[in-house]
C-alpha cells in the first residue's frame, strides 16, 4: 500500500517566477477576444477615464503579436 505523500505548499512567489509568461498569454487571450468581437461584428465594453464605453468592431484596435 502506498504512503500518503505530503504535497508541497505552493509558493507564494509563483506568480513573481512566473511573470513572463503570465503577462504574455494574458496580452495573446485578450488579442484574440478582441478579434474575434470585431470579425463577429460584435461590440466590446472598455473602461475610459473610469466610465464604462461601448466601442463598435469598427472601433476595435487589434495589436499585432
């Protein structure tokens, strides 16, 4: 029978270690939820000077990778 194996308690500079690629696949998720709004025609919500402004796909700046 196998021993119970006590698991590591995560470190807390995680995200710190990982930062890198953290920023990078945030910056690739949101690239591609922004083309796919504007390729569907759909509008996206953004924050601008703390209000909420609705831009239409025309609208929408995609940045290349």
């Amino acid at each position: 029978m196998e021993k119970n194996i006590e698991l590591k308690k995560p470190s807390p500079y995680l995200l710190v270690r990982h930062d890198a690629e953290i920023d990078q696949a945030f910056k690739k998720a949101v690239r591609e939820a922004l083309l796919k709004h504007k390729l569907a025609g759909n509008p996206v919500a953004v924050s601008r000077d703390g209000k909420v402004a609705i831009l239409q796909p025309e609208e929408i700046v995609v940045n290349e990778p």
